[in-house]
C-alpha cells in the first residue's frame, strides 16, 4: 500500500484532509501524560505559591526556578540526548508549553529560554558551539536570551543599526550597538545577538557571552503585565566575540531571525493555551460559588453564554496547534529520511509550516485575550482586584499579541507566504481559483453529496476554501504588483484562512473522536463544531464582503457576492442550545474537561 502524500504547509486551502490524518489530543501516549503531569507538578510546588514574589522581581528567584526546572529537564525537553536533553518529538515540546503557558511571568521566561535562547544555537551552530553551550542551557546551569529588537527596527528586523566589524588581527568581530526588549536580559549567560557586518545588506548572528567586556544593561523595564519576566535594554560598546562565535555564516542571520520566530510562534499557540484553559477552570470555579439572587451565577444563561464560548474559542485552537505539531513531526520525519541532519530536518519541517505558525499565533493570542477578558467580566469587580488571579491573567495575556511578530504582521505574512509558494510552482492555487471562477458562472450544484453526523460542516468547508480562493485569486489579477500595499485586503483574506484552518482542525479532530468513542459519547465535542461553523460563516461572509467590495465593482463585484452567500451558506441551528450543552458539562465538572 502506497503512503498517502504528506500535506504541505498552506496545502489546507486547496486540499481536503481525511480525519484519521490528523492528530488530536485525545491521543496522548502515557508518556506524553507523565510529561505533562510532571511539569504541572512544577509549577504547583514552584510558580503557584510562589507567584506575587516572582511578579516582583525578587533578586535571584527566576533564575533559580529555571535552574531547578533544568533539573528536572524541562529546559532540554527539545535537546537531543547526546547533548544533555530528552529529545522528544515536536508535538510533546508543545504540550509541555501549553502546560507551562499557566505559569504567568514564569511561562515567558521558559517560552524565551527554551526557544529563542536555546534553539538558534542547537539548530544553526558548529558541532563546538553546540558541545560548549547547549548543555549548559539544557541544565540550567546558563540561562539564554535573543536580542533582535532595537528601537528603530520592531517588525521590520533587518533595518537593524547594531554593528559588527572584524578587528584588525581577524580574530574578533567588535560588536556596537543596542537592543530592547530583551527577555531574560537581566540574568542571561548568553545572548544570541544580530548585527550588520560592514555594509552588509542582511543581519549575521553571533553568541554573545553576557560577561563579555563592554556590555551594559538598562534597569528593568516597567510593564502592564508579566512583571516577573526579567525585560531589559542592552548595550554593546566595542564588544570583542572570537570569529568562532559567528552562527552559521555571514547574512544567515535574517533567516536564521525568521526561522526561530516561527517556531517561537507556534509555541506561543500552545502555550497562551494553557492560560485559556486555566482561566476557564478559574471562571466555572468562581461561578459555581458566586451567588446571586439566591443561586449561583453559573445557573444564568448569560453567564453560560461567556463560559461555553471560552471553551469552544480554546478547543479550536487546541485542534488546529496539535494538527498542525504532527504535521511538523511528519515533515521532519521525512526529511530525515531524505538524509539531512535532524537539526536541518527541524528547520526544514517546522519553515514548512510557517503559514500555519503564524495562522496560529494570531488565533491563539487572540483566543486567550478573549478568555481572560470574559473572565474579569465573570467575576465581576472581584475580577479588577488584584486579589484575584484573572486580574494578573488579563495583563499578562495582552503581550501576546505583540510577541514574535505583532498579529497584525503575522496575518500579512501567512497571505504573502500562501501566495509566494503560488508564485514559485510549489503551491497549485491558480487552477482551483479559476475552477472557482469557473463555478461562479455556472448554474449552481444544490446536490448533497455529504452524509452523516457533519454533513453540513464538510460541505461548509469547502464553501470557505472556495472564498479564500475566489477572493485572493481575484486580488492577485486585480491588484497585482499593488496587493502588498492593501494591508487591509491582505488581512480580510487572512481572517478568512485563519478561521477556515480553525473550522477543519476542529471537524477533522471530532470526526476522528466519532470513530474511536461512537457519537453519543462525543457530543459536546459535536455542539462545539457546529457552534462554531455556525458562527464563523457570517464573519467569513463579512470578511469577504469586505475585501471584495474595496476592489471589485460591477458585474464582476455583484457576480463575486452572489458566489461570497452561496459559499457561506448555513442551515438554521439552535447555537444557544448548543452553547447551553457545553456549558453544562463543565460546569458540573467544575473545570475545563475537555
């Protein structure tokens, strides 16, 4: 039996997948559960009773947590063993973040240390580099951050000023400049540092011990949120680091920036999931106790209404970052197997998924701002005390959608990376757009050809591909060489993917769910798909609507929206029944149960 072709990344709008393709959650092994369990055990016995001294910056206490976390090796769940790690697969790298993601200030300094510290060095340093440093990082014995950011270069990263220029006996590159924003910059042993040699058009990267000569650090910034994260500004004055300290090659750097923030932003997905699962857990609890009018405030339909979409708007994104991890795991799997070097296959696997990390990144920032937002509200003013913990959670969710690249970047680019795989012959996207084209002429097909339990839903689906595709194909010949510059079609046509992706993660994983527990067993998990294809149809609508009504006009605009509420067509549905239903379930369980 032939292998079925692995999907590519952004392939998802042009090709169905099949449910027993997809990973999901519920089919965590033991050991991925141990794992789990024991970074949970952590941050119950180290974060938790521990959170208002982090949050104010007690001298020494993060570094020790890290240390004790290296010892436990959470720092090296994604080094290889040979270089003091565990070496587990991508997928358990992210459970272990979305567990950790609950852990508040001490969540970004693990995100920070683990990934943007540790992996540039792992995946793009000499055979010395990575014997010197990475054990050192993966025990905690040395703590790592990144330094990208200057004040004049936020989003665009290589307009950078910081310098590097080779000393005069060719042993030393002097590095002058500053950086900010720097997390763990107040404790880091090594940074990962970006400059411009010479006159060069693209950023190298070079390790930067911290007690290099010239170094020099701001106080620690003043923040709305994670303030127990150390964040600080960095200046390099004639800073000498031995030739040998280079990463990879000269004007790697840009890439090597890109590549690292991609994984950055998939690890944000499933960590800013762990928060939302917590602050769920937190708003049943508090609305099971709180009463009003003489019963709990968790028996009011409104208060239902906030907690079933806190869970729908977390299972999605949890359906989606998971599918999207095995994914990653696949395509490293079969590069490996093609013969490169598993850090190269990582690399390669994980850039193959850029559109989706970046799908992903938006979706799941803007999933916990939402959780967290419902959850003062559900509290009420015990929610905007800082006695309570969703106060601490709502400021410390806000960051994360200006992380690894703003959303609003993250939504540009996962159109523009879409489009340029287009360009280069590695996506089809041209001949299903004009098969769509096509079908807008044409007299429409009203036959059902679906069946069962989603019917409507698969059905649905292909209606939304059929949007991004009519859409973007339609702006691509309409605008052309313009298109970059209509920021704002650019991201009516990324709300679209972002939700399409969203919808089939979700119906893919309880199709899936069907087959292995039977229906009944599965239908809470049926009410959140349909919620939310139901819902997401009419933004689908508006977002198309939009982008077609700023460039198309005529015949052409009226032939495209008959097409836009024909693709986003749904049967009627009892949304508030179903939100009922799910909102019952953990209420009675008293946490997020799913």
């Amino acid at each position: 039996m032939s292998k079925v072709k692995a999907i590519k990344g952004g392939e998802f709008v042009i090709r169905d997948t099949a449910p027993s393709d997809v990973f999901i959650p519920e089919e965590w092994t033991e050991e991925q559960n141990m794992i789990a369990s024991m970074c949970q055990d952590f941050l119950n016995q180290e974060i938790t009773p521990n959170l208002d001294r982090i949050d104010s910056m007690e001298e020494g206490l993060m570094p020790a947590i890290l240390e004790k976390a290296g010892e436990l090796g959470l720092l090296g769940l994604s080094v290889p063993e040979d270089l003091g790690g565990m070496g587990v697969d991508f997928k358990t790298s992210l459970l272990a973040t979305e567990v950790l993601g609950t852990g508040y200030s001490f969540s970004v300094a693990y995100g920070a240390h683990t990934g943007i510290g540790t992996l540039p060095v792992l995946y793009y340093g000499s055979e010395e580099q990575k014997k010197k440093y990475v054990p050192k990082l993966a025990n905690g014995e040395w703590k790592a951050a990144y330094c990208l950011t200057e004040p004049s270069s936020g989003s665009d990263a290589n307009s950078g000023k910081t310098k590097a220029e080779l000393s005069e006996d060719g042993k030393h590159y002097i590095i002058n400049g500053q950086k900010m924003w720097i997390t763990n910059g107040g404790f880091a042993n090594l940074f990962t540092v970006f400059a411009k040699i010479d006159d060069d058009k693209n950023l190298t990267a070079f390790l930067v011990e911290a007690d290099s000569e010239g170094i020099s650090l701001n106080a620690e910034e003043k923040k709305m949120g994670i303030k127990g994260s150390s964040t600080r500004q960095v200046f390099f004055n004639n800073v000498k680091v031995p030739v040998e300290n280079m990463l990879s090659e000269r004007e790697n750097g840009f890439k090597i920036a890109l590549n690292i923030l991609n994984i950055g932003r998939i690890k944000l997905a499933a960590g800013v999931l762990g928060g939302a699962k917590s602050a769920i857990t937190e708003s049943i609890n508090y609305a099971n106790e709180r009463e009003q009018f003489g019963r709990p405030i968790s028996k009011y339909g409104a208060i239902r209404h906030k907690i079933a979409e806190q869970v729908i708007k977390s299972f999605v994104v949890e359906s989606a970052t998971y599918r999207a991890g095995q994914n990653i795991d696949d395509a490293i799997e079969a590069f490996v197997e093609s013969g490169m070097s598993k850090s190269e296959a990582t690399l390669k696997g994980i850039e193959q998924f850029a559109p989706e990390c970046a799908i992903l990144k938006v979706a799941g920032s803007e999933c916990l701002d939402f959780v967290v937002d419902e959850a003062v509200q559900i509290h009420g003013g015990m929610g905007y005390s800082a006695e309570s913990s969703v106060e601490r959670a709502y400021r410390d969710a806000r960051i994360n959608r200006i992380f690894e690249g703003t959303n609003e970047i993250n939504r540009m680019l996962t159109v523009d990376m879409i489009l340029r795989r287009a360009m280069k012959g590695e996506l089809d996207l041209m001949g299903p757009a004009q098969a769509v084209a096509g079908e807008l002429m044409s007299i429409p097909d009203f036959g059902d050809t679906e069946e069962g339990v989603f019917a409507n839903e698969y059905k649905a689906l292909k209606g939304f591909k059929k949007v991004i595709l009519m859409v973007a194909g339609s702006a691509v010949q309409k605008l052309m060489q313009t298109l970059s510059k209509e920021q704002e079609v650019l991201m009516n046509i990324a709300d679209v993917a972002i939700w399409t992706y969203l919808a089939e993660s979700t119906l893919l994983r309880v199709d899936k769910l069907i087959g292995m527990r039977g229906e009944e067993a599965c239908k809470h998990e049926i009410a959140i798909v349909k919620t939310y294809f139901y819902d997401v149809a009419d933004k689908i609508n508006k977002a198309g609507k939009d982008a077609i009504n700023s460039f198309a006009e005529g015949d052409e605009a009226k032939m495209m929206m008959m097409g836009l509420k024909r693709f986003t067509k749904t049967e009627a549905f009892n949304a508030k029944e179903a939100r009922q239903m799910i909102a019952t379930r953990v209420i009675e369980s008293n946490r997020y149960d799913f």
